[in-house]
C-alpha cells in the first residue's frame, strides 16, 4: 500500500544540512496498522508529512495508493490527498463550522452534492458516536469529542489510508484510549490502512501491528510489535519497550523484596504470545513441592499477542525441579536471586 | 427646536446627513471589496505562505504604507486630476469618493492582513491535506475563519471614513463636515455646527454598535 524507498530530507541550516529524514526504507501493508515511534526531532513528523505531499523528500521516492506522491503536483496530488486522510494532534478543525459542515468539508472539496454529503455526514457522525452533537460548534466540545470529529472529516472522502499525526498525544489517558479503541474498529470495519507516529509505547502496543523505531532522522528497527517488544535490539527501542513493560516503581519494589526474603529464589518470567495466556503458575505448584509468592506482574496485551512480566519468589525443597520446569517451557526465566 | 438653534436649517441638515451618508457607503463597499483584496494578496504573497512572493509582496506593501502615511486633506489634493477623469469634477458628493476610496482602502488591507495571520496555520495544512484548491482555502478557510477580525476591521475603517467625509466636506464635496465648516464655522453660527458634529457621532455609535454585535454574532471560537 505504502512504499517508502531510500527517502531522504535535507533541510539547509546556519549550521550545516539538517538531515531530518535520513535513508528511510519502509514497506507498509494493506489494511495494516503501522505505528512510527521516536522522541520529538527524531523526524517521525517530516517523514509522515512526505505521505501526503506536505513534505516533499529531497531524495527517494514515496508511493502511497498507487500515486507517487514525491512526484505529482497539482491537481493530481490534490486528487491522491483525497485518498490519503490526516488527522492531527490539534484536531485542526475549523471553529466557524459546526461538527456537521466540518465533516462535510471534505466533501465539498470533492464535489459531493449537498443531499449526499448530509447523508455521508451523518453516517459518520454515527460511526464516530458523536450522535446529538452534529450542530455543536467545535468550542463546545471536549478534546476527544473533537478528535471524533476529526476522525470523522478524515474519513469523509472513503480514503484508503489515514495517516494520524501524534493523534492522541493532547488527550488524557482514558481518552487516548478511548480514540484508540475507535481507530482499531475503523481499521477492521473498513480495512482501512492506518499509519500513526507517537512518541508513547502505549499507542504502539495497544493497536499496532508493526512499529518503526526512529532515531535521528533513521528507522533503527522494525517489526511485528511483538518481536519488538520480545527482542528489542537498540537501547532507545529497550527504553521505549519499558515505559510500557516495566513501571519505574518495578525496580524498587524488587531491590525492597530482595532484602525482605532471607531463603528461595526471585524470578523474573517473560511471556511473550501464546504462552502469556497459559495457566504456567498452577502446573508449577501442582507439579512441585513449593511455595510460590507472586511479588509483581504485568500483562500487556498487543495487536498480535501479549507480553507481560510476572516476578515470582521461589522457595521450597524442589526448588531446582521448578526452576527446570520453567526453564523448560516457552517463557523467559532470569534468576534474580539464587 | 428654533429656540435653541436658531440658525439650524432642518431641511439642509437633514440633505447634508444624506450626503455623508451616500459618501460613507460607498466609500466603505469599494473600500471593503479593494481592502479585502489586497489584504489576502498581502498575506498570501508573505513568506512561507501560499503563494510566497516577496517582490509582490513588497511592492504592494509599500503601495500601501506610501497611502496609508499620506495626510488625507493632501491626498484629495494629490488627486484632483485623477478626481477629473473620473468624476469630471471638484464639486460635490462624489468628488470625494476616489480620495475616501484611496485612502481607506490600504487602511483596510492591513487589517485584513493582520486579521488572516491570525488564523490557524495547522487548519490551512487540514485543508490542503484534504486536497482543498487555493480558492477553496481563501474562500472556503481564510475568509470565514478570519471573518470577525475582517468585520471589526471594517467597523474602525467606517469610522475613520465618516471623519476623512467630513475633511473632504471643507473643500467642496458637501455633507455634514461642508455645512458645519461653511454654515457654522465661516458665519460663526455655532448651533448649526454642534448640531452637525451631534449627527456625525450618532452616525459613529450606530456603526459601532452594528459593528460589534455582528463580530460577536460571528464569532463561535
């Protein structure tokens, strides 16, 4: 759907070139949802922007739909935007408009007659659940509500992808998650291909499939979201997969419990997929003749499986078998304390 | 009445009422059109926006400030023979209205300059993702997201239009600044002035209040 190949952006400075987007190769798939992880200045935001002509790359080409949006001009970039959708971290809505004529917006740019677009906007209003507020103005509305709108606008012309800039990122968590659950709905409902940049692991972990790490204008990994947060292989991806894996408290608790247990072991198990949901703790005490404490666990679930930490505290005569056994099944075992 | 303005002429007063009046409207709907015009060239032309330009820009700026900075009762003079070819002559109501015109105008423009950087560069960028044209972002963003700077733009410009009526009044174009100037000041009947000068903040509160009630009407932010 989207083909990225060798994009750079270069933008001359006082100091020399800036190089905010730097050899970029990326591959994302129909109806797929691709998220682009990096801290502010890591060129997430330029690279995003060169998916709908905002940016135009100094080198590469970018592809998205069929149209080589590096490449067109005009009318017929014009055409290819209506394709590919936008939403924004400051919803960008127009506030002489209400919910109903912003949502139709698109549709006035396209031609849509004016029975037509009512009716589009209505659906949308539904699909979003924005139902009783389409003559609101966007002033009376709350920060999700507006981004509702925004979604709904975006979806307006049938586009093909919805390219969401740091979407959630002014909202407070129990929106975010809200607006998220409403993103992943409109990707299976409508097969729609999403592509997201955020610097929250959240956002990736909860409706991702595959992720890009960027750091300094490179992608420095990709993958399924799984097998990043399994093997992340770059410190910033390590440090990006604890904000969601490892709260900071996890350490002290575990540095206060080492001291506390004067016998047995501390574990900490990896679950990763499949295995996270596997009831490993009762075959474990029902197998073996000890006494297993939970100290912490954690159980993230992700776009294709879940990943979660669980520490344990071992203690008892067959202390080693239980240690075998672990070892023995698809989790990660590190022995904290002996 | 004629006891406490003996020398007021009612009938003539009310004349000259409609002749600031007729000289004011006009002078305000070309202004508004010629205003708006140059204003969206001026913002549009600027650096980073849409149709960055800078010579155009800086030569319609400066066509703008050269206008702007001339004293008014100058202008109406620098412009007596553009006033002939169009009017074909000094005298009366319309003599007056290139001068208004001309010299409200790049007024105006600045204001609607001022008024269009105010609106939200990221809903611009909405639009153009959207695959808006560059009339459907004039027409369809930047005027109506702009439209209560644009229309208090225009209340202050009114105003400053019925005083630049009453100057050209002295030197022949008629209205109420001509009979307060010819009648009050030159036969020392100070009645007939103060009733003149009464009318022409009666007109002002009245464009005001119109003025301010419609911004806010307009404005949903």
């Amino acid at each position: 759907m989207i083909h990225i190949n060798r994009v750079k952006k270069i933008y001359p400075s006082k100091n020399g070139e800036v190089r905010a987007v730097d050899n970029v190769d990326l591959e994302i798939n129909q109806g797929e949802i691709f998220g682009v992880i990096g801290y502010s200045g890591a060129g997430k935001s330029t690279l995003i922007r060169m998916l709908n002509g905002l940016e135009i790359p100094t080198e590469g080409s970018v592809t998205v739909a069929g149209h080589e949006v590096s490449k067109i001009k005009g009318s017929r970039l014009r055409q290819a935007r209506q394709e590919i959708s936008m939403i924004f971290q400051h919803f960008n809505l127009l506030w002489s408009r209400t919910v109903k004529e912003n949502i139709s917006f698109p549709l006035e740019i396209a031609g849509v007659k004016k029975a037509n677009r009512d009716k589009k906007a209505d659906e949308l209003i539904k699909l979003v659940g924005l139902e009783g507020r389409e003559n609101a103005y966007p002033s009376q509305l709350s920060g999700g509500q507006k981004q509702r709108v925004g979604i709904a606008r975006a979806l307006a012309s049938d586009p093909k992808v919805l390219l969401c800039d740091e979407a959630t990122s002014a909202l407070d968590p129990q929106t975010t998650d809200a607006i998220l659950d409403l993103l992943v709905d409109i990707n299976k409902r409508l097969g729609l291909t999403i592509v997201l940049i955020t610097h929250e692991m959240h956002v990736i972990r909860k409706i991702c499939h595959r992720v890009a790490v960027m750091e300094n204008g490179k992608v420095v990994e990709s993958g399924p979201v799984i097998n990043v947060f399994k093997h992340p292989q770059e410190e910033i991806t390590k440090r990006f997969v604890q904000q969601v894996i490892e709260p900071e408290e996890t350490k002290d608790t575990i540095e206060h419990l080492l001291a506390q247990y004067k016998s047995g072991s501390i574990v900490m198990l990896g679950f990763v997929g499949e295995n996270a949901e596997q009831p490993i703790i009762t075959k474990l005490i029902r197998s073996f003749d000890i006494t297993v404490n939970i100290i912490q666990g954690k159980i993230s679930p992700t776009q294709n499986g879940s990943y979660g930490t669980l520490y344990i505290h071992l203690d008892g005569a067959e202390k080693e078998q239980a240690l075998q056994f672990l070892q023995s099944q698809e989790i990660s075992v590190e022995v904290i304390k002996k | 009445m004629t006891h406490l303005f003996p020398n007021v002429d009612w009938e003539k007063m009310w004349l000259a009422t409609q002749e600031t009046l007729y000289m004011t409207g006009i002078s305000i709907v070309a202004t508004f059109i010629l205003g708006l015009l140059l204003g969206v060239i001026l913002f549009l032309t600027a650096k980073g926006n849409m149709w960055s330009n800078p010579a155009i820009n800086k030569i319609i700026s400066a066509v703008v400030n050269i206008f702007r900075s001339i004293p008014f009762i100058i202008l109406i003079v620098l412009l007596i023979p553009l006033t002939m070819i169009l009017v074909g002559s000094m005298i009366g109501v319309n003599a007056a209205l290139p001068a208004l015109i001309i010299g409200a105008a790049p007024f105006y423009a600045r204001l609607v300059e001022i008024g269009l950087r105010e609106v939200d560069k990221g809903v611009i960028e909405a639009a153009k993702s959207m695959g808006a044209k560059p009339a459907t972002i004039i027409f369809k963003v930047l005027l109506p997201e702009s439209m209560p700077a644009l229309v208090s733009g225009i209340t202050v410009t009114t105003i400053a239009l019925v005083g630049s009526t009453a100057m050209a009044g002295v030197i022949g174009a008629g209205g109420l600044g001509n009979l307060a100037y010819l009648e009050g000041f030159q036969r020392s009947q100070s009645d007939v002035t103060l009733v003149a000068t009464i009318i022409i903040l009666i007109i002002v509160f009245i464009i005001q209040f119109i003025g301010d009630y419609i911004t806010a009407k307009l404005d949903k932010r």
